[in-house]
C-alpha cells in the first residue's frame, strides 16, 4: 500500500468533515448526507484494488 493513498484519505476525510459541518450549519441536512456519502464512495473505489488483491491472495494461501 502506497502512503500517499493514506494521505488522499486523510485529506478526503478532514475536506467531508468541514463541509458536512457547514451544511449542518447551514440547514442543509440532507446535501450534509449525500456529501458525506460520497467521501466514502470515492474513498471505496480507491480501495477496491487492494481489497481485491488481499482476497486473491487469501484465495492463493489456502489453494481454494
């Protein structure tokens, strides 16, 4: 795993934060949740390659 993927998620992390608490602010619960929502999306579809290649090499290790 790359460190710099470690930061982009830090960096998605603390710029959801900040927005979501300026739309709570705001009155705008729902865009806070859909922001929030979409955080995680992008920082899944980052990840989905190394999850992959974790259960491919789980899949090697026991040979099923």
């Amino acid at each position: 795993m790359d460190v710099n993927l470690i930061f982009r998620i830090a960096a998605v992390g603390i710029l959801v934060s900040v927005i979501c608490q300026v739309l709570k602010h705001s009155g705008r619960d729902e865009q806070a949740f859909l922001t929030s929502l979409a955080g995680l999306v992008l920082v899944l579809f980052w990840i989905l390659p190394y999850i992959y290649d974790l259960f491919e090499t789980m899949k090697k290790l026991f040979a099923l």
